[in-house]
C-alpha cells in the first residue's frame, strides 16, 4: 500500500504536464501577412476619352457665282491670310452686268428727275385750277413710279457688283489651305457638292468628347455648377496617336447644357503654335480628377464575388471580410474607396484571395502569441511553462 501512495501523486503530475503540451500544441496560430492601417490620402486620377482634332476654324471655300476658273492663285497647304484672292472666275460677263446695271440707275435717275419737274410744275398749274384733282394725282404717282424705278436699278447696281466681286473667291480667315482639285478650265458653280478649298485655323485646337450623364453631374456636383466647372477645372492633356503626350496643357473651355443620347458633349482648347496638331487628327484626351483627404487601398487587398468588391479588415486579431464601395476610376494600381472603411481601420493588404473568413493573422515580421496577435508570444510561453 505504500508503494502505491508514492507513485501515485508522480503519475498526476506527468499526466498534467501531457495535457497541458496537448493543449498548446492545439491552439491555432496565427499567418502572416503585410497589414496596412488606413489614413487620409490625395490622388490625382487620370481617365481618358476618344477625341478628334478640330481647327478653332474650319471653312469650307465654295463659289457663289457660276462661271469658268481663269486663274488659281493658291498654293495647296501653303498659309493664306484673311482676304487673300484664292480663285479667279471669268469676270467678262459679270463686268459688263455691272456696267448694264449702272447704266440703268442712271436712265432711272434722269425718268426721276423728269418726273419730279413734271409733278412741280403740275402743282402750280393746280393752284391755279388749270387743271383737276385727277391730272395732279397722275403726275404724283408718275413721280412715285420713277423713284421706285430708281431704287429697283439701284438695288441691281449692287447685286451685279457683288457678282463681280464674287467672281474673286477669297479667304474669309487666316490659315492653312487643303488640297484642290480645281484648275484653270474648270466649270463652278454654286450649286456644286464638294467645296473650290478647304481653309483651316489652327493657331488653336478644339477637342470635342463626350461625358456620360453620371460623369458631367459628378463633375457639376463637384464644382457647383457648369460655369464653376469650367472656371475652376484643372488643366486637361492630349494623348496623340502615336501615344505621345502633347507638350501643351489644354483647358475645358465649353459644356452643353443638353444631354443627347445619354452623354454630355464638351470641348477642350489647346494651343498649337508650331501647327502639330492638324485638324482631323485623332487623338485622347486625358481628364484628371482631383480626390482630397481619401481612403486609398491596394487592389491586392481585394477581391470580387457577384460584382461586389471585397477586402479583409482585421478585427481582434481575425481577418473579417468587408464590402467596400470604390471609385469607378481607378489607376490600376490602387482604389479610392467610397464606403466600407474608414480612417485607423487597419487590413491585409496583399493576398485577400487566399485567406478566409476569421483567419488569425498577424502583421509580416512580428510575433504573436496563441493568435491574439498582440506581439507577446515568448511572454505568452514562459507563463505556459
């Protein structure tokens, strides 16, 4: 009996120090990951549009007489100035219109005169009551007849000199001229379909783009209203075709007040001193948006169910699945979240595609203890001892 009562206490012993090795050696440990604590951040994002390159003036050079090309005096591309003679039609008939018209006005102008002298001298006559009332009325309206005769002559005077002045087609602006298939020979009229020239300006570009309704009243929302906007808009930049930026800041100068289709149209100016920026040219145009004091967030951080962005906030120590709500226009790097997070929340920042929901986890580089994930592990196994 004594024997027993001695090893009996030892044997207590070592079965508790086994359970107690069990029950250490069972409890869950926690993974490391990179965690990042959420602050107030700025971003500048960049989102780009379809844009085709437009001369601040484009004109179309079309004859408004008929009649056959004696003479081309423009250089095709060459630089024209406002008022340039660039076309010359036949003017021999539209001279010697002129000059018939002229002749007219003065053949009117003598019937007027006549007529005046005529009525005068009727007046008196009528004083004296050598004539009647009808005889007076005749000659004034005779008078009437020859001044409206007169005005009509003068009013054709006019329409043949404008003729002959049409006869020289010049440029109304200051610019660069197209291509033409004109030459001396060649039949016009006004009635013709394709145009004598093109004449562009383009000392200054418009780029046209479209924004869809939510897009412009984001905008509008924004800045207050459309002429905040377009007052307080930062500058906008030009992608060109060969995906080069344009070395020139343009601005947004115009927004329509109409929604057609479901987009808002709007124009950029840009400056085109050295004449890069050719009218018909396609190009981009890079619009940037401006967020102050905003939740930024690595798309590493998150993931996708059903069109539902994701991430994983650390909450005691377990990764818990969130839903967030973030800006449609990203930079492929990073999200500007909406809703879902707020300033001092801290995440996993990388690798939310592999962990679950209540995942134990702790910071990359630190040590935790048991998965409180406080950073007191060796303390944690010392008392454990």
């Amino acid at each position: 009996m004594k024997v027993l009562k001695f090893f009996i206490p030892g044997l207590c012993v070592l079965a508790g120090m086994v359970s107690c090795k069990e029950e250490v050696s069972h409890q869950p440990q926690a993974s490391e990951y990179p965690l990042l604590t959420l602050g107030l951040e700025s971003r500048t994002l960049y989102t780009t549009y379809p844009t085709v390159i437009e001369g601040r003036q484009y004109v179309e050079i079309r004859p408004q007489v008929s009649g056959f090309i004696t003479d081309v005096l423009v250089n095709e591309g060459a630089q024209v100035k406002k008022g340039e003679t660039l076309f010359i039609i036949d003017t021999i008939p539209y001279a010697a219109s002129y000059e018939q018209a002229k002749a007219a006005v003065a053949t009117a102008e003598a019937q007027e005169a006549t007529s005046k002298l005529t009525l005068e001298g009727q007046e008196e006559l009528y004083k004296e009551k050598v004539i009647s009332d009808f005889e007076l009325q005749t000659s004034r309206n005779s008078y009437l007849s020859a001044k409206a005769s007169l005005a009509q002559a003068k009013a054709q005077e006019v329409s043949a000199a404008n003729n002959l002045s049409f006869a020289k087609v010049t440029s109304p602006v200051t610019g660069v001229a197209g291509m033409t298939s004109i030459r001396v020979g060649t039949l016009v009229s006004s009635s013709m379909a394709e145009p004598l020239i093109t004449v562009t300006d383009n000392s200054s570009v418009y780029a046209y783009f479209s924004l869809s309704e939510k897009e412009a009243l984001s905008l509008i929302k924004q800045y207050g209203s459309i002429e905040k906007t377009i007052a307080s808009y930062p500058p906008v930049s030009l992608i060109l075709s060969d995906g080069t930026e344009y070395g020139i800041k343009g601005r947004i100068d115009a927004i329509s007040g109409i929604v057609e289709n479901s987009v808002i149209r709007v124009r950029a100016v840009f400056e085109n001193p050295d004449g890069l920026l050719i009218n018909g040219s396609s190009a981009n145009i890079s619009i940037p948006y401006v967020r102050e004091n905003c939740i930024v967030i690595p798309q590493e951080a998150t993931f996708e169910i059903q069109d539902k962005i994701f991430t994983y906030k650390v909450v005691d120590g377990k990764a818990t699945s969130t839903i967030i709500d973030v800006f449609k226009i990203n930079n492929g790097k990073e999200y500007i979240v909406e809703s879902g997070l707020s300033e001092g929340d801290t995440i996993v920042a990388t690798g939310a595609g592999l962990l679950r929901e209540g995942t134990l986890v702790k910071a990359a580089g630190a040590t935790t203890g048991q998965g409180t994930g406080n950073g007191n592990a060796a303390e944690d196994e010392k008392e454990g001892e």
